[in-house]
C-alpha cells in the first residue's frame, strides 16, 4: 500500500512540474512579446514547432548568468515573480490532490480485495431468531445462568483451601450448563422465591428437563457442595492441627536452643494464674466429665438464652467490650455453646482454649480472623447432618476493666424451621437450653427483644420452667431505642418492674446494643447506648425506669457481682461432693483391679502404640529362607491355577507342546504374571504381619485390652499400603529372561522340578476327584456303610462314564474333545440301556473324565522322566522319553524362585519401612481422634481409670481454686 501511495505521488509531482514549467514559459512568451503562430498543416507544423522548441530553450538558458544574461526590465522582473508563484501554488496543489487520489484508490482496492476473502455470513441470518423474540430469549437465558449459579454458590470462608476444586467443579458446571443453553429452544422458565432461600423451578422444554428431574439434579447438586464444603472443612481442620502441632515444637526446640546458647542450666517458674482462669479450667475439666449435671457439676456460670436474633451475642460482646462473633443477616449464626471466660488484663486479647494464638482485640485484622475461626469451629462442630452441636466452644478475652466471669452463649430459641434445617434443630436447641439452665448454680442471662411484642417470646415460658421463683435469673430488654419508638413508656416499665410477665427475675435491665450497622466498633455502640439513655424520654421527671436498670457497663456490674456471689456459696460444697466421688471410685478401683495401676485411655494408647510398632520391627528380622517359603508358596497358590488351564492343558492338546507353551509364557510374562506376583508378595507380607500379631496374643503379658485397637490399626495401615508402581516393571523384566532359558542345567534342578511336576499334578488330581465324587455320588462301599444312595441324575452320570471309560480304554492317546461319530455312539448304547441324554449332557461329563485321564497319564510321565536326565541331555528334544513337561514345570519353577527372591528383597529393602510409615500415621491420626479411641478402648477397666483420674484432676483444680479464692478475701 505503502509503495503504491509513492509512486503515485512520484507521478503527480513530475506532471505539475512540467505543466507548470510550460504555463511559465507561455507567460513568459506572452510577456516577452513572443507570439505564437497559429497551427499549420502537419507537414509544415514541424518547423513551427521546432522553432517553438529552439525559442523555449533560449528562454531558459536565458536565466543563466554565464550566457551573458541581462537584467530584465521592472515590468518583466515583476512577471515573473507571478510566474514563480503560480507555479509553486500549482506544484502544492498537484501534490496533494495526487497523493490523496492515489492513496483512495489503494486503500478501495485493497478493501474490495479483503472483503471478497471474507466467507459468508448470510446462514446465520436464517439459523438465529430475529427481533423481540431473540431479546426476550437472551434474557431468560442469562437469568437461569445466574440464578443457578447463585443456588449452589459456596460459602466464601471456604474457599480458601479449597479454591483449586472448587473453580474446576464451577467450570464444568458452567460449561455443561452453556452447552446446555445453546443446544435449547426456549419456551419458558418459571421462578419461585422464598423469604429464607431462592430455589429454582425452571421449565425448559427443548432440554427434555421435567420439574421432578430438574429437582433431582438441583438436590444433587446440592449434595455435592455439601461434601465439597465437608471435604475442605475437614482438610482445614487437619492443616490446623498440624500447624498447631508444628507451632509447640518449634517452641520447644527454641527453648531447648535458648538452653543449650546460655550453657545454663534454668528452672522453670511456674506462672500464677488468675482466679478466673482457674475456676475457667474447673469447669473446662467437668465439660468432659460430666455432661448432663446429674452428679457433681453444678458449679455457677452465666447462661445467655434468648430468642433467635433477639441480640444474646450483642449483649455478650459488649460485656467482653469487642465484636468477637460473627454475624449475619437474620439466619442462625450460633450453632453451638460458646464458653466465654472474662479476665481483666493490661490487653485487649482472645484466645481459644485449644489453640496458643492470641488475638489482638484492637485491630480490625485480628478481629476478623477470630470472627472467621468462631465460625469455622462452629461449622466444624455440626456432623452427620445436624443443625445445632453439643460441642462447647471455649475461648478466653481478657482486657482492661472486663469483669472476671464466666458465660455461655447458646443458639437461640426458634419457633419456626426453615428447609435448611434438620428435622430435629427446634427439639436439640430446646433440650440444649434446658439441659444449661437445670444447673442449680447457673445465672440465667435472659434476653428479651424489645423491638417486638413480647407476646411473640419463647424463651420466657422456659425460664420460667428452670426458675420458677426467679432466684438466679437476670432479665435483660435489648433494642430499648426501637421499643421506645413503637411501644407504650408504660408497657416498657411493666417489662422492666415484672409486671408484664409471669416470670420472676433477680434484675431488669434495659440496653442498646447498636443501630444495626455491622461495622460500627464497640465503642461507638457503648457511646450510642449513652447519648440514647441520657436523651430518652424514659429519663424525664417522670421516668419509668432507674438508671442503674440501664446500660450494658451496670449490667456487667450486677452478672458479675452476682456470679461471684454464687461461687463463694456453692464451690465448698462441690469440693465435698467431688472428695466424695473420688473415694468411692477408688475404693471400686481397688477391688476390681487390685494389682494394677490406673492407666488412662491416652496412657493405654501410648502402651498399645509402642507394641505395635514393636512387631514392626521383628517384621523386617524375619529369616530369608522364612520369607523364600512364604512367597514361594504364595505365588505358586495365584499362578498354579493359570498355569494349568491356560498354559500346560492348551499345549498339551496341540501337535507343537514347545511352540505353544513358549508363545503363552511369553504373553503371561508381559501381560499378567507381573501383577499377579506383586499381589502374591503383598498378601504373603500382610500374612505374615498378622501371623507376627496373633503369636503377640500368645505371651504370657499380653493385655487383650489392646487386641481391638491393635486390629483397627493393622487393617487399616494394610488397606492404605500399596506395592510400589515400579516394582512391576522390574519384576517383568527378570521374569522374560528368567523364561527365556530352555535348557535344565544339572541333575539337582531336573529332580526338584520331576518333584515339583508331580506335586503339583497330584494336588489337581485331588481336585478332580472331588469334582467327579460330587458328579457321579459315593462308591459302593461308602453307600453300604453310610446307607447313602445315587440320585436319578448321579445313575445317569455313571451310565455315560462307562461308555465314556470304553472310548479312553480303545485309544489312551484321545484329544481333549469327542468327535460327532463318538457322541453319536454313546447316544445310542445309552438308549439301549433305557438312559436318554443330549450331547451337551455327554460333553459335561467327558471334560472331568479326560481331565483325570490325562493327569494320570501326566502322572506316569513325570515318572517315566525322573531318571530320564542324561537322555535328555545327550538327545535334547528328540529324546525317547517326551520330558517336555518336566522342562515347563523347571521353567516356572525358575520363575517363581527369582520372583520370590526379588520380592523379598523388596519387602525387607523397602515394603517393611513403608508399611512402618503407613502404621505411624495411622496411630498418628487415631491419636488425635477421641471418639475412635473410645471406641477402641473401652470396657470396665478403662472406664473406671478414666473417671478416676478425671476426678483426681478436678479435685486438685478445686482446692488450688479454693485457697486462691480464700486468700483473695
């Protein structure tokens, strides 16, 4: 394009130069007083015109100085400065307008030229929907694309560790679902939407996609996600672990490090606990004991119950002074209790009681972080299906001026289920609040919404149950700055005397726990709540209310103050009770187990685990001959029957027993022996390992408390363990040349495989014999002293056998199978004898008749060949004697050996270790499992251990808590 623009314009430019030169010199003629003469005739115009030419040239070299070129007069000096103008006007004008013509005319043609290369389009106006309809169809296809996108949307807290599955999985989903779209003709979608959840019932015809199969997949799918979210759950919850597990080393090796650079040696200080810690780890010790407080926990704590969304988690955050909870917008966010211990300290921190992280309460990021791993223990906690868990969730918050107690925060009461829901949540979440306020001791922190009609509560009438008398109950009305706006100032101080409800209470209280806004800080809730208080009517002269009723701080005050009050009343008389405990369980310890120690489940774990790992290591110190023999007879029991039917028994019936045994050998050698001999080895190593466990029962100190966990550990490290990839390749590699060898090598090699021939040929004699027993009854003696009799087919079975014994007698050397003409003949003598069968009867019978012919025919050549070896040494394969199937058996003889021998260099090199590492994480993971433990070690002895020291625990944890509290007064 570019060169074609150049030479146009190269073209241009010399046409305006020679046409202006010519109207120049016109001018110039004219202005000279040169005349042109008019046009003659062509035979006389050529001197005219030459003489044109002659007078152009002298007026050009006129204009050189060495031609004595005289200076014009004004009148020509001053045309031809117009000539020069004109000419350069005329140039400029050339030049672009020859440029611009030139270049359109490319720039068309090369256009011209890359439309025509463009294929036709004209197809898809036919083939695609045109107008309205065309809109209206994009649209719905767009809104089904979202609203299905947005029903199996996971939850984002999740993604973290599963981001990888989940964008693969969304990927598919959403390409299936566009293949889907495109190959579809819409006719309509219908959408139905809830107030808890949107769920999708769409309509589309041309999928084929009914409201029952669109369902299905819908549940489906939902399904999925749900084992997705479990799967990621549960690989976070393992890296947590491991990370808390990595974290306490590495303290530890720090320390170590720290010892080992001072060179000194340092004695640990023992850090003095606060009060409240301690009585907090009293009662994290009864959590585990005892559960339903039938016995001995009836220890204070403050229980926070209230309706569902009626601000429960508000009011305990701002007690703690710090948004520790997450939250949400109206569904149920606390799943499970959450054990809060409040400590004074000179920081604002949190921290779980499982995990030694602490969170800055000051920073937003911390914040968060401990927000996002309330939620995710919470989620963690709900299993098989439920809605709602027993699991307490126990974290710590100290910070300056928080009051020193203990609360429980409990899912909130619903008197509605939404489909999300188990079946059971109402009845769990119910039981779950009664089963914490039958405590005794336990203040109950009712909580009522102020912003509702109070006729609408749940939470009252249970209460009320727990504490009829309202001795231990603290009632407290939330969102008292929307009450004031929709109630009556005398209804509020009805609620706030007891005199609206039937329930009785220790205090009322009233508070704002904010303006409904996620993000507003603790802060400026508790400034909120002041200014409210001292603007609202219910302050003026005649207010209806106190002003120590009022405010989350006064309200802290009085939780606390009564808490304490509880504690210093009843923790005396529940050191007793657990004295009391403890001396019974003893004296029942005592008299069960007189000469044993009190060993609990971890310490019997420990025990069991070091066993095992014992019988490991005497694994890899079994003999070599031990495992030769081992694998040897392993391999031998997968390959004999193989070798049999599809090598030796195929050869034996063709005219070529070496060519053929050579071509099956070969493909066994590529295909299947490899596999199968790895799968020998595996099972002969799993045998052994269990062997090595059952002689363990044996000894004389074996503690069959053990055998239970022992076994889980064992299976479950096997089923795990697998054979390494590799050892297939190599083991087919020395099983090829290992077959390739044709030719026994000494007199020794010859006897062991005539022996190995005839073992193996008897034991399929045996197996023969049983088959024929079964088929054709017992003999003649065994019917006389038994009183057994033949059945009606057994009779016919031994009919055919005669007949079938005279063809074997006539010819010893028979093929495999019966020709027509012998079917025929026995047919027919059968009939004579009144005994009427079909072929197919005939050939069942004939197959295990030849079979044990043939082994006792391959019997007498094993025999014949046992001092046959020199002969065949001298004549090879034409010897008299046909050894062929001696040479076969010493050839998978040879194989087995070289097998068995490289497979237990492989147990003992590498198997033996890798399974050691199999059984280490196994015992590794049910360490950290509490509920397998319990399963696998259980009964009387470790029960009654277990109680006893989990007594001994909190009693000890008692007293230290008693003299502490004694020596604070």
């Amino acid at each position: 394009m570019l060169r074609i623009y150049q030479n146009t314009y190269r073209r241009t430019a010399r046409k305006a130069v020679v046409y202006s030169t010519k109207v120049a010199c016109c001018n110039h003629s004219t202005l000279c007083g040169i005349t042109s003469h008019p046009r003659r005739p062509r035979d006389a115009g050529s001197s005219s015109s030459n003489g044109s030419h002659q007078r152009h040239e002298e007026f050009l070299l006129a204009g050189n100085p060495a031609r004595g070129w005289q200076m014009p007069p004004p009148s020509r000096g001053y045309g031809m400065l117009v000539v020069r103008i004109l000419r350069g006007a005329l140039k400029l004008r050339y030049l672009v307008l020859g440029g611009a013509i030139g270049g359109g005319v490319s720039l068309s043609k090369k256009y011209e030229d890359w439309k025509d290369g463009l294929p036709d389009f004209k197809w898809l106006e036919d083939a695609m929907p045109q107008g309205e309809r065309w809109s209206q169809f994009s649209r719905n296809l767009i809104e089904v694309g979202s609203l299905v996108k947005n029903a199996i949307d996971v939850d984002p807290k999740l993604k973290q560790l599963g981001e990888d599955k989940l964008s693969e999985w969304r990927s598919w989903f959403d390409s299936r679902l566009d293949d889907a779209i495109e190959a579809a003709d819409y006719q309509g979608v219908q959408i139905v939407e809830t107030k808890d959840d949107l769920k999708a019932k769409t309509t589309v015809a041309a999928l084929g996609i009914t409201t029952d199969e669109s369902r299905k997949k819908y549940e489906k799918l939902q399904s999925q996600v749900e084992t997705l979210q479990t799967e990621i759950m549960n690989v976070q919850i393992k890296y947590q672990k491991e990370l808390e597990k990595m974290e306490k080393e590495n303290r530890e090796l720090r320390q170590q490090y720290l010892i080992l650079k001072t060179n000194k040696k340092t004695t640990a200080k023992k850090i003095k606990k606060s009060l409240i810690d301690m009585y907090s780890e009293v009662l994290d010790e009864l959590s585990g004991y005892d559960t339903g407080y039938t016995m001995a926990d009836h220890l204070p704590r403050v229980v926070v119950v209230g309706d569902q969304s009626s601000g429960k988690t508000s009011v305990l955050e701002s007690i703690a002074k710090a948004r520790i909870f997450p939250r949400g917008s109206g569904e149920m966010m606390t799943r499970a209790p959450v054990k809060v211990t409040l400590a004074e300290g000179p920081y604002h921190v949190a921290q779980f009681r499982d995990s030694d992280r602490e969170y800055d309460l000051t920073k937003e990021s911390d914040l968060q972080d401990l927000r996002r791993d309330v939620e995710f223990r919470m989620k963690a906690s709900v299993r098989g299906g439920k809605t709602v868990s027993n699991e307490v969730i126990a974290m710590t918050v100290k910070g300056p001026g928080l009051q020193r107690m203990v609360l429980v925060d409990l899912p909130g009461i619903i008197s509605t289920m939404t489909v999300d829901m188990a079946s059971d949540t109402k009845d769990s979440i119910h039981q779950m609040t009664k089963h914490y306020m039958s405590n005794p001791n336990a203040i109950i922190l009712c909580i009522q919404d102020g912003s509702v009609d109070a006729e609408r509560s749940n939470v009252t009438d249970l209460v009320m149950q727990c504490d009829p008398l309202g001795r231990r109950t603290i009632f407290v009305l939330t969102k008292v700055d929307l009450a004031e706006e929709l109630a009556d100032p005398d209804r509020i101080r009805k609620i706030l005397s007891g005199k609206l409800f039937p329930m009785k209470a220790l205090g009322y209280y009233a508070v704002v726990t904010g303006r409904g806004r996620k993000d507003d800080s603790i802060d400026a809730i508790r400034q909120y709540e002041e200014d409210f208080f001292k603007n609202s009517k219910l302050f003026h002269r005649r207010g209806v209310i106190m002003p120590h009723q009022v405010t989350s701080r006064n309200l802290s005050l009085a939780v606390s103050d009564r808490f304490w009050k509880m504690v210093r009343e009843t923790i005396e008389q529940q050191a007793d009770a657990f004295k009391a405990t403890r001396f019974n369980l003893e004296t029942e310890w005592k008299n069960n187990f007189p000469r044993l120690r009190e060993s609990g489940r971890d310490e019997l774990f420990d025990k069991a685990k070091g066993e095992i790992l014992d019988e490991v290591v005497t694994l890899s110190q079994i003999s070599a001959k031990k495992w030769d023999d081992a694998l040897n007879t392993k391999l031998w029991e997968k390959l004999s029957n193989y070798v049999f039917e599809t090598i030796y028994l195929p050869a034996a019936q063709s005219d070529s027993f070496n060519t053929m045994v050579d071509i099956k050998l070969r493909q066994w050698a590529e295909q299947a022996l490899p596999a199968k001999s790895v799968e020998a080895g595996w099972e002969a190593l799993q045998q052994e390992f269990i062997s090595l466990m059952e002689r363990s029962k044996k000894a004389q100190d074996h503690d069959g408390i053990f055998d239970q966990l022992k076994s889980a550990v064992v299976d479950e490290a096997i089923r795990r363990h697998s054979w390494e990839d590799k050892a297939i390749d190599m083991l087919r590699v020395i099983q090829l040349n290992t077959l390739e060898d044709r030719f026994v090598h000494d007199k020794q090699e010859w006897d062991s495989a005539v022996k190995f021939l005839e073992t193996s040929v008897n034991a399929k004699l045996v197996q023969t014999e049983e088959t024929l027993a079964q088929m054709f009854g017992p003999g003649q003696l065994r019917r006389f002293t038994h009183w057994q009799y033949l059945t009606q087919d057994q009779q016919k079975r031994r009919s055919v056998k005669n007949e079938l014994d005279k063809i074997l007698k006539n010819d010893t050397k028979h093929l495999p199978t019966l020709t027509h003409d012998e079917l025929t003949t026995v047919r027919k003598n059968l009939q004579r004898d009144n005994v009427d069968v079909d072929t197919d009867y005939i050939r069942q019978t004939w197959f295990p008749v030849y079979r044990k012919h043939f082994l006792q025919q391959a019997l007498q050549r094993a025999k014949d060949c046992r001092k046959a070896y020199y002969l065949y040494t001298q004549q090879g394969a034409e010897c008299e004697i046909s050894c062929s199937d001696v040479v076969l058996f010493w050839r998978i003889q040879q194989v087995i050996k070289i097998t068995g021998n490289a497979l237990r260099q492989q147990v003992i090199n590498r198997e033996a270790r890798r399974l050691d590492k199999e059984i280490k994480a196994v015992l590794d993971e049910f360490s950290d499992d509490e509920e397998k433990k319990g399963y696998l070690l259980t009964g009387k002895r470790v029960l009654l251990a277990e109680e006893l020291i989990k007594v001994r625990q909190i009693q000890e944890k008692l007293e230290e808590f008693i003299n502490s509290l004694n020596q604070e007064k």
